[in-house]
C-alpha cells in the first residue's frame, strides 16, 4: 500500500499544478455593455513591455493585446481565467463564451510594444496582454502577464503604458 501511495505521490503534486478549466459563475448580459457599444471617436494608444532581470527592455513585438469592458461578466473571466496562473506557467482554460467574444476588443502590438484601439467609448476597461521570451541558453520562458484597469474619457487620443511597476 505504501508503494502505490509512493507512486501516485507525484502524480498528485503535478495535478495540483496544472490550472484546469474555470466555469464562470456569472452570465453574461448585454445590457452590461450597452455603454461600451457607443460609437465614438477616442482612439487609445500605448506600449506594452517588460524588464528583463538585467534591466533590457523586452517589447510585447507581435503580441495580443485585449481590451475588456469592466463590467462584472468581464473582471470574473480576467480575475479566474485570464490572470491565473499555475506554477506550471499555463493559463487556466476556459470560455469567454461567443456573445460575450464580440465585446473583446484586441490589436496586435508592432515591433516596439505599440497598439491602439479606435471608436472607443467612455468607461472602464481591463486591457492586458502576455509578453514572453526566451533569455540565452534558457528553453523556459520569461515575462508573463501585463494588465491594467484603466478610464477612458472623453479626450480623443488617449495613450497608456502597459507594463509591471518596479
């Protein structure tokens, strides 16, 4: 009995470090993000990167970045699915759900970390993006996730940084 409990040891400590699957709790409703589907003009613009241990400056080039309404559908799947992370350094998985998609705004950042996103409207927003690289002699990544809770005004053009404080 104690050599299968032996064996089946690490087996359980490996479980417990991949993520799984997330069902969200809350459902999704349109209503909520009525207000983010006004057509305006604000164009939100930034750079997302990171610091590598030695100080270099390491860009989000050819990265996702996502833009979410802050709404409370929205912050469950940031907070349980988009910014858990296992020791084993996957994402959890998990559905956004497809009525829920349409309002997930994305851009792809170009080779300095740079994005934007147009016809914005005011509110509140989670924008995040994974930025990840592989430092010399290393087959494991560096970096991670990069997010920010952020307010859209009315100004037309506005610019954010995206990255981790110090």
């Amino acid at each position: 009995m104690h050599k299968l409990y032996s064996a089946l040891m690490p087996l359980l400590i490996l479980s417990a470090c991949m993520p799984g699957q997330y069902t969200m709790t809350r459902s999704f409703s349109p209503s909520e993000v009525e207000p983010f589907l006004q057509s305006n003009h604000v164009v939100l613009t930034g750079q997302a990167f990171l610091r590598t241990r030695g100080g270099a400056v390491q860009y989000a080039a050819g990265s996702r970045v996502t833009l979410l309404p802050a709404t409370p559908y929205f912050i469950e799947y940031f907070e349980n699915v988009v910014s858990v992370r296992s020791l084993s350094g996957k994402a959890r998985e998990g559905e956004l759900g497809a009525e829920a998609a349409k309002y997930a705004r994305t851009s792809t950042a170009d080779g300095q970390g740079n994005f934007a996103f147009s016809g914005i409207a005011p509110g509140t927003y989670i924008i995040y993006c994974v930025i990840q690289w592989y430092a010399s002699g290393s087959s494991l990544p560096e970096g991670g996730l990069v997010a920010k809770r952020l307010t859209v005004g009315d100004a037309p053009h506005q610019t954010y940084v995206l990255t981790r404080a110090n």
